[in-house]
C-alpha cells in the first residue's frame, strides 16, 4: 500500500508530531535540568527500551529517518529487523544497546526513566525507572509527566497523519518495529 499524500504532504502531515517532539524534548530537558543527580540515564543504558511497536505517525517518522541513514547502516538495520531476535523483550532497533535512530526516537523513549503519572485501575501513581530519583521521598509534580495527557495529543497527532496520509485507512493502530521498513510512503 502506498500513502496517498504527496512528499510535500507527508512532511505537512508529520508537522504536528515534530512539533509534539519539539515539547516533549523541552519538557524532558527541563526535568532533567532541575535533577541532574537524580537520572542515570545515558547513552548505552538500554534497561528501560522494550517498544515493539508504535503509532503510524511514529513509524513514518522512524522509516523516514532509517532511510537517511548512510547505505550500509540502513541495510544493516533492515537485516536486523527482518531478522529472528534472540530476545524479544528488548526493541529491535537497539544495536550495541544504541538507537540508531535515536534523533527519531518516539514519544515514548523520550520520556523513558522519567516519571510518569500513570492511570490504572482507577487509581493514578508515578511510575520512573528504579535507577532514578532515588534519593528523593517525594517528587514536586514539575517533574512528573502526566502520561494521559501525553499520550492524548499523541492520538491527536496521530489522527492528523493519518487523515492526511491515509484516509481510507488500511494501517493497523500499532506497527511493528520490525515491519518499519515496509512502512507504505508516497512515491
């Protein structure tokens, strides 16, 4: 299947997602401005990428990025994908515990390790990686991410996309990370 926007209207029609990601990075680096010592994230630490899947607009984005990489890194991240993984619970574009496609990394992996007020069960509590803010007993809610709220103008742009991109629908809610390469551009 092919998108039936145009080159031009795939970037026009991605325009609400980068611009969700230019928020989302800014409210990331605020957070990690204010507790430098409290996040260990950093490069190499892979703990906390488990995404096997993502919205459509997250995967034009990712697609879009692999095809920019130089030749033979993309090939050999098209052969990685396609390949059987050893160990499904991990994303299957981590090479060496490195995104190759980090500059294009969704929502998601943007705010990994940070706290995230979940709502389950009819409840809310914030959830982080175990190796940061340990050494706080509470967290001001300037450094929690309300997950919900994230995750709705996420929808709203992915509705966008998909509007623009594929109307007449024919993409299933999530693909996988492992099918990025598939993923049905404009010519």
């Amino acid at each position: 299947m092919t998108a039936p926007c145009s080159a031009g209207g795939l970037e026009a029609a991605l325009a609400p997602y980068r611009a969700l990601l230019v928020q989302v990075d800014a409210l990331c680096e605020r957070i990690g401005a204010g507790f430098p010592a409290e996040i260990s994230c950093r490069a190499g630490c892979a703990a906390c990428c488990t995404l096997q899947g993502v919205l459509p607009v997250e995967a034009a984005s990712l697609a879009l990025a692999l095809r920019q990489l130089p030749e033979a890194a993309a090939a050999a991240l098209r052969r990685q994908l396609r390949a059987p993984t050893a160990d499904a619970a991990h994303c299957p574009l981590l090479t060496d515990d490195r995104c190759p496609l980090y500059a294009a990394r969704p929502v998601i992996c943007r705010t990994h390790g940070l706290p995230l007020l979940l709502e389950e069960n009819g409840g809310r509590r914030v959830d982080r990686c175990p190796l940061n803010f340990t050494g706080l007993d509470t967290l001001p809610g300037t450094a929690v991410i309300d997950l919900e709220r994230l995750n709705q103008a996420l929808v709203i742009a992915n509705r966008h996309f998909l509007a623009a991109c594929f109307p007449d629908g024919g993409l299933p809610d999530r693909i996988p990370l492992q099918r990025l390469a598939d993923f049905p551009f404009p010519p």
